[in-house]
C-alpha cells in the first residue's frame, strides 16, 4: 500500500530544505516550510518554482507548476507545524542545533506525527535523546537535488519504531525514490561511510603527489562513473569476476590511507572562505559565470542520469 499525501514540514530553508520542499510538494503534499532567515522565507516561493518548471519540462511534474505552488507557505513561527504529519529537520550539521529543533517541533506536532533528520553522519539515536517520542523520530538522509535524484536512505535508530520507518519507506515511493532501509544506527549511515573512504584515499593521493586534482577526478569519473549507476560494488564484483578483487584485497586494503585526521588541503580550502560554485571558489578555479555554468549542467545531468538509471533499474522482487 502506497501511503497517500498529507501536510508535510520543512525545517531550514537552504539549497536542501529548499529541494526538499520542492519533492514533497510534486508527491502531492501541502508543505510548511520553517526558516528564522527572513530572505530565505521571501525567496521561498520564487525559488521553488524554478525548480518546479524544470521538473515539469523534464516530465517529472504532471500538473502547473502554479497549482502546486499555492499549497507552499513559509513562517518562522514552528506553530505553523501544527497539522502536519511529517516534518523534516534540515539544518546544519550540528548535534545540539538538530536536538533543539527537534524539541520544537515535537512541542508544534501530534504525538503520531513522524519526526526525520536529514543528517548526513549524526547517529540517530543521539538525536532521540531526551525527546517525548523518541520512537517516532528517524534518519531521512536525501541527496542533492533531492526533487531530482531516486535516493534515500531511512535510518532506525535504537529507539525508533519499526512501523514507523516502513511507513516513511512506503511515502518514498510516493516521492519517486528507491529508498534504502539502515536497519541499525552507524555514524555516516551506508553511502557516507562508503564515500568518505574514498575522499579520504582522494586527498591522500593529492596530498602525496601520486596525483593532480583533475587527474583524479578523472579517473573517477572515468572508471566508477562509468558502471555505478548501473550497478553497486557487489554487483559489479559479480559482473566482472569475484575472485580477482580478493587477489588485490590482500595486497592494497593494508596500503591504503587510514588516517583519522581532516586532511591539510581540505582544513586550507575551507579556511580560504571557499564553499565551491555557491561562491565560485572551491578546489578548482571559477568565474562567478563559470560557477554558474557548471550548477546549470548538474542539474541537467541529474535528470538525465536519474533517466538512464530507470531504464537499467532491478525490477523490484514480488
């Protein structure tokens, strides 16, 4: 059973809050966003519906962007909450900022009202500390652009209620998504933990001199660009022959970079005041219209990728 839309709540109206808002709203819910930045509250509506046209365009909107715009308000006021069945927290990653707006936003809801964070690496189960109904409060882990992309990630954590994020995996495909079920509470849940290893081993190359930025960029994108969306490591092992990768797993799992420190280039990129195309100033070098080019072709790789994805998609098991 496909669960039906109902009023939703967004908390934290960045770029996705704002994308959050926008996926909720074309699955058919009323949504209330919630934001103490007056700018990001008037930009609001403007902003969505950018998005919203584009998705129509791309065919992912069957209705007006208008008709779907007028159920979106925003207030800085979390009473505006109350009514909703749903709300998202997407704040910054802060534990003490995340746990108090959870505490808001349980005074606003009904005790039934599901609770997600969209926490990229917080444990959930630290987040349900101290909350009235800690069994309805869980992990909702989107990407960016998340009105554009099938993932998401549903996090337990130790006092979440099972019932609770099935019903939460049942509104995703509402929302168009393949969702993935994090059975057991771990800090940076599955696609994290996964692709921070590999940022690490990617600053440990540059940082060594083994390789420039661009070339390992390149040969990323190169090789895992190539098949990943197709397929998942464990099934590209099974595409390409299981035994080979335990041949090299004996050799390069002990070389491989097992640093716990923030690397140096990362802490003197962040310390330059560069946050990347939002300011034209990140690993590589941009004009503020270059910047903006390159955020025009990842929103239209993002739909195109998001169709050739469905045209290989496993069919999911009966």
């Amino acid at each position: 059973m496909i669960e039906q839309p109902f009023p939703a709540g967004v908390v934290g109206l960045g770029l996705m809050g704002t994308s959050i808002a926008t996926c909720l709203l074309a699955a058919g819910h009323r949504v209330v966003g919630i934001d103490k930045d007056a700018a990001r509250r008037r930009n609001l509506k403007r902003r969505v519906s950018a998005l919203l046209r584009d998705m129509r365009r791309e065919k992912l909107l069957s209705k007006e962007p208008a008709s779907v715009l007028k159920h979106l308000s925003a207030s800085d006021d979390f009473g505006a909450l109350r009514g909703c069945g749903l709300v998202i927290e997407s704040i910054f990653e802060d534990l003490g900022e995340k746990r108090e707006v959870l505490r808001k936003v349980e005074d606003a809801v009904a005790p039934d009202a599901l609770i997600g964070s969209n926490t990229s690496s917080l444990p959930v189960t630290e987040l349900q500390r101290g909350a009235r109904h800690p069994g309805r409060i869980l992990g909702i882990h989107w990407g960016e652009p998340a009105h554009i992309l099938r993932f998401l990630e549903v996090i337990c954590g130790d006092e979440t209620d099972p019932r609770n994020a099935e019903k939460v995996m049942r509104l995703a495909s509402l929302w168009k998504k393949e969702p993935t079920l994090v059975r057991r509470d771990i800090r940076g849940f599955v696609t994290n933990r996964i692709m921070y290893a590999m940022l690490r081993e990617a600053f440990y190359l540059v940082e060594n001199g083994y390789a420039t930025i661009e070339d390992v960029d390149r040969s990323v994108r190169n090789d895992m660009g190539y098949w990943i969306t197709m397929a998942g490591p464990f099934r590209y092992m099974d595409l390409t022959g299981i035994p080979a990768y335990a041949a090299v797993m004996r050799g390069l799992l002990p070389d491989l970079c097992r640093s716990q420190e923030t690397p140096k280039l990362m802490q003197e990129v962040v310390a330059s005041g560069a946050r990347g195309t939002s300011n034209a100033k990140g690993f590589y070098a941009y004009t503020p219209a270059e910047a903006k080019r390159w955020e025009k072709r990842f929103l239209d790789f993002s739909y195109e990728i998001r169709a050739l994805a469905l045209k290989y998609a496993e069919r999911p098991k009966r």
